[in-house]
C-alpha cells in the first residue's frame, strides 16, 4: 500500500477518526488518576503499537 494512494488516505483517515473519537477517550477514561502526562504517554504506548499492527493485517486485504 503506497503511502499516497487513494486507498491509503482513505485507510489512515477512517482509523484517525476511530482512534482519535472511540479509542483514546476510551483509554483516558481508565487512567483519570494519572496525571495528564502521564494519561498522554500511556495512551501513545498504545495507540502507535496499534497502528503498526491494523497497517500490517490491512496490507493483506488492501
């Protein structure tokens, strides 16, 4: 998948959107006795792993 190609936008926006509404409010919601430094490094640590994971299985099917 070319990282300019219609299909890649289309792929990256749509996950943007999920991660950025659903899954990050999500994660913060568990960690609100952490400082906010704290709630962001975690949720990076979890959010990027995720990326790299969905772009490898999407490769096969996109």
């Amino acid at each position: 998948m070319k990282l300019l190609s219609t299909k890649s936008i289309i792929f990256y926006s749509v996950l943007g959107a999920i991660t950025a509404f659903i899954i990050v409010p999500l994660i913060r919601s568990f960690l609100v006795e952490y400082t906010p430094t704290v709630q962001i490094l975690i949720t990076t640590g979890i959010v990027i792993p995720m990326y790299a994971v969905i772009t490898r299985i999407a490769r096969k099917y996109l």
